[in-house]
C-alpha cells in the first residue's frame, strides 16, 4: 500500500483541533515524542524559513536533526527530514503502517494530520535524533505537534489574521492560540506582533515565567559573500542570508537567537556552523526565481495577506531592468513601479479581497487559475473581485487550470515581470509539474 493510499483513508475526518487523540495514538506507539529533544516554532507566517535555518544551522554542527514542516509542496515526505534529508517513501510506508496498526478502534480516529504527526515522532524516535525542529500545522495551543511539555525553546515568529474560521476572529484571539506552545519555565523567542497580540504573549510569558527574548530585525550590511550573499549581523553574529526578501531578516534574527539559547544550555553550535548553515538554507516556494517555458517567473505562496505584503515588498525592491538577473537577496531602494502580470489561484477559505489590495497596482494584467485537488475558489468570482479592488487593471480574466493560465500570462507579459502566488498548494502543483517535465 503507498503513502497516498494510507494518509487518504484518513482525509475523510477532516481538521479537528485538540489533543486528545493524539496523545492517544503516542501512548499506544509508547510515547516516541519523550524521547525527542525539540525546538517548537509557531506563527503565521515564516515559520518555516526559521525551521529550515535551524534544522540547516545544527546538521552543520554535527548533531542528527530532525525537521518536520506542513504542508508539502511536491510529496509527503518533505515533511519529515533528517538532516536535511526527507525520509524515503518505503520508510514513510513503514512507519504510517505502524502508527495505523497502533489506532484503538473504539476510540474517534486520529485525523491525516494526527497520523502524519505522529509518524514523524516515531521516525524520529527511532533514529535517534538529538534534537527536532517541529513546525506548528495550525495555531499551537490545540495543534498536535503541541504535545511535548518540555521544548528546548518554543518560538512565535509572527502573528496576523488567519484562519480566523477556526483560530478566532481577532489578532488577540489568534495570538491567545499560538501562545499555547509556550510552556512554564522553559525559553521562548519571540519575534515582532501586532499591540494587541503582543499583549496577549507577554501575559502568558509572564504566567508562565517564561525566560523570553523579544527579537528585533537584524541589520543587512553593505558586505557580500562570494556567492552574492547579503551578510546580515544580529547581536554579536554575522552570517549570510540565503533567502529573499526583508523580512528574512527578521526570520533569520529568530533563528539566531534560538540558536543562542541553546548555545546557553550547552548545545555545541559554532560560529563556523551558523555561517555554513545559513549559507546552505533552502526553503522552495517562497520567493523562488525559476523559469518556465524559457521565462524568468518568480514564485511565492503569498497566501494570507500579510504574505503578500511581503511578496509585494520583494517586488517593490528590485530592479525590474535585472529580473534576469534576479535570485540574489536585493535591499529596498527603488519601488518597481512597472506592471506586474500575476497568475493566482487561492482557497476559499482565504481573505481574497485583502490579499488582491496588496498585490494589485494599476495596469497590472491578472491571469486566474483554479488550485487543484483543493477547496479552491473560483476564478471568475475572483476575476470579478479583482476588477472591484483595482478597476484599472490592464487585464483581469479566468483560466481552466494553471498550465492555461500560464501559457496566456507568458506570451502577453512581454517585458513584464511574470509572479505565480496566491497559495502554497499551487506553488506545489507547478513545481510538480516542473519536476514532471525534467523527469
């Protein structure tokens, strides 16, 4: 049986927050997530960037580390890696055999997320890591990675108004949610929020006792690395910064800092180890410069509104005289004010008229898409919505599907810069068509 064919038979119970099950399913497989010293990042946005410094940072310090991150983009098994390594699809089969053999029947079925989570503490177990680096899927205080009493350092990178349907329809109660993966006495990180979240955090610390830092941006400096790397500098630590965007400074900022605490307690990390960490970081789809059909595209998530305030911002920062040229970090100078041709897909769960007055400038041409095998919203409405938000788009019109979509936004961009976004399920299914095409 594979992968897909197992996680599928439990897609059908849907996303239900709690703990419960969880920490059922863990009891039966013995409790692997006791044995597995752990970093717990929560936030809305970035969290996995600061996932992927730090699992980058501690694999070149030597340690065997574990990462688990959500969703993938391509396959399931991106979701759980060993030192940077994801887990083969026979060890994947392997160890979600194991954790459906260990379901009791006569209690409610763990959700795909719960059975997922749970083959990555077991994998995990079993291999011995000395530390993982565990991405919150949804929230924190009820999300079943939050199940760990003792994290070496829990992290908040940031907080803003998503998945409101289920997390609460404000900042404040958003932010009462992710301060669920704080825990009494131990270190946390925390990186900048909104007043009202932040008020929300810092009573909760303060309950808890909570040693935290606050982390403010780190500063990029006029000096490069041979690669063309901006060398940012946070604290008393230079290093590298392999991924786009300003707010990369801020993400990286937090990483650093987590690593600084675990440095306070002992954990081997040299400054050697930080630099060549962060100058291997890969995080696909977010700011991602590839091309198709021969075109320079720049690719990003930008699913929720404060991640395309980000995309717009990167987009605002660069040369568009250089896009070919792009694909190394830029400081913002110079606002790009020439047109933009998007080609988006969203959710329908998403906030579609705040993420489109983010992006959409005058004379911009917007080519809609469906997302696949998802709960997508439908082009035409968000064409039409487009045209309410910025009436005086070059072009706003529907597609069948991406490949459509994309072929139209490609041959009429001419000099534009081409951006697909709109939802990280999208980036996924081109790069698997991407991949499809090279294979």
């Amino acid at each position: 049986m594979t992968v897909d064919q197992i996680l599928e038979r439990f897609q059908r119970f849907g996303v239900h927050l709690g703990l419960e099950r969880i920490e059922n399913l863990l009891a039966c497989l013995g409790n692997p997530h006791h044995q597995v010293p752990i970093i717990h990042v929560a936030g809305t946005n970035g969290k996995g960037s600061v996932c992927a410094y730090l699992s980058s940072i501690l694999t070149q310090a030597g340690y065997r580390v574990g990462r688990y991150i959500s969703p993938h983009l391509v396959d399931w098994t991106e979701r759980i890696c060993i030192n940077e390594q994801p887990i083969s699809r026979t060890d994947l089969e392997r160890v979600l055999l194991e954790v459906e053999a260990a379901i009791d029947p006569n209690q409610p079925s763990p959700t795909q997320f719960e059975v997922i989570t749970a083959a990555a503490w077991l994998y995990f177990a079993q291999q011995q890591v000395d530390i993982a680096v565990i991405e919150v899927g949804l929230g924190g205080r009820l999300d079943a990675t939050n199940v760990c009493d003792r994290p070496l350092v829990s992290a908040i990178v940031s907080i803003s108004r998503e998945h409101w349907q289920r997390l609460g329809p404000t900042v404040a109660h958003i932010a009462r949610e992710k301060a669920g993966v704080l825990k009494a006495g131990c270190p946390a990180v925390i990186g900048k929020l909104p007043p009202d979240a932040q008020a929300v955090v810092e009573q909760r610390i303060n309950e808890l006792d909570c040693p935290a830092v606050w982390v403010e941006a780190a500063t990029a400096t006029h000096k490069k690395t041979s690669q063309g790397l901006t060398i940012a500098i946070y604290q008393d630590i230079e290093y590298p910064l392999p991924l786009l965007g300003q707010v990369q400074l801020i993400n990286s900022a937090i990483a650093i800092a987590a690593i600084k605490l675990l440095q306070q307690q002992r954990w081997q990390i040299s400054s050697e180890a930080i630099w060549q960490g962060m100058t291997k970081t890969r995080w696909l789809g977010r700011l991602q410069w590839t091309n198709w059909r021969d075109r320079r595209l720049l690719v990003d998530g930008a699913h929720n509104p404060a991640a395309a305030q980000v995309l717009r911002q990167y987009i605002d920062s660069i040369n568009p005289q250089s896009v070919e040229d792009a694909g190394v970090n830029h400081s913002p100078s110079t606002s790009n004010q020439q047109p933009i041709t998007w080609v988006m897909g969203m959710l329908s769960t998403k906030d579609h008229a705040d993420i489109f007055e983010a992006l959409l400038r005058p004379g911009d041409q917007l080519y809609l898409v469906p997302v696949p095998d998802h709960s997508s919203a439908e082009p035409e409405q968000l064409a039409a919505l487009s045209r309410q938000i910025c009436p005086s788009l070059a072009r706003s019109q529907a597609y069948p599907d991406l490949i459509a979509g994309l072929e139209a936004a490609v041959s009429s961009a001419s000099s534009n810069l081409v951006v697909l976004c709109g939802s990280l399920y999208l980036v996924g299914y081109f790069l698997s068509l991407q991949n499809s095409t090279v294979s």
